[in-house]
C-alpha cells in the first residue's frame, strides 16, 4: 500500500475558498480504482495547516490517479490560490496487525 501524508500551509480564508474543488477532489478520487482513502482536513488548533492523507492499493493506481481529469482541475485550482507551503511525504506500507499481550 502507499501512503501519502501531505501538511499544507494556506492562508487565511484559502480553504473556504477551495471549499468546492477540495470536496470535488476527495469525491472523485475516492471513487478510483485503487483509492483505499483520500482525506483533507484542518488542523482544529491550527486552521492554517491542511492535512491530506491517501491510501493507494499500489503506485500503479497513483500514478493512475495523477492522470485522471480531476487532478489536472484540482491543480489549476491550486495554481490560481497557490498554498504558502507544503510537505509531503510517501510511504510504501505492509499491513501487520499490532502484536497482542
């Protein structure tokens, strides 16, 4: 599995005014093949830290997912309100279930 797990800095009101293409963002791609979960959400003590988080059943279906329609107008999107900064990391994850006492 691959895990993306991205910090987003952005300005004041930049997620209200997002607010459609983050949410057309998260419905499209969860409805991929290969999407196992894509998440934005706002830091509660920090409203101008985004969090996204995805899980991909495989780097062949995220790189699929950089292809697709809806990322190209989700970046323009981002392009026309850029975020102050981001990181973001990618992790190639096995399942393992946590060892019990």
């Amino acid at each position: 599995m691959i895990v993306i797990n991205a910090r987003v800095t952005v300005g004041d009101g930049q997620v209200a005014r997002m607010k459609q293409a983050i949410a057309d963002m998260e419905r499209a791609s969860r409805a991929e093949p290969g999407c196992l979960d894509y998440v934005f959400a706002s830091e509660v003590s920090d409203p101008t830290i985004v969090r996204i988080v995805e899980k991909w059943e495989s780097p062949e279906a995220l790189r699929a997912h950089f292809a697709t329609p809806h990322m190209a107008a989700f970046q323009a999107a981002m392009q026309k309100d850029p975020p102050a900064g981001m990181e973001l990391k990618v992790y190639e994850v096995r399942e393992s279930p946590l060892p019990t006492r």
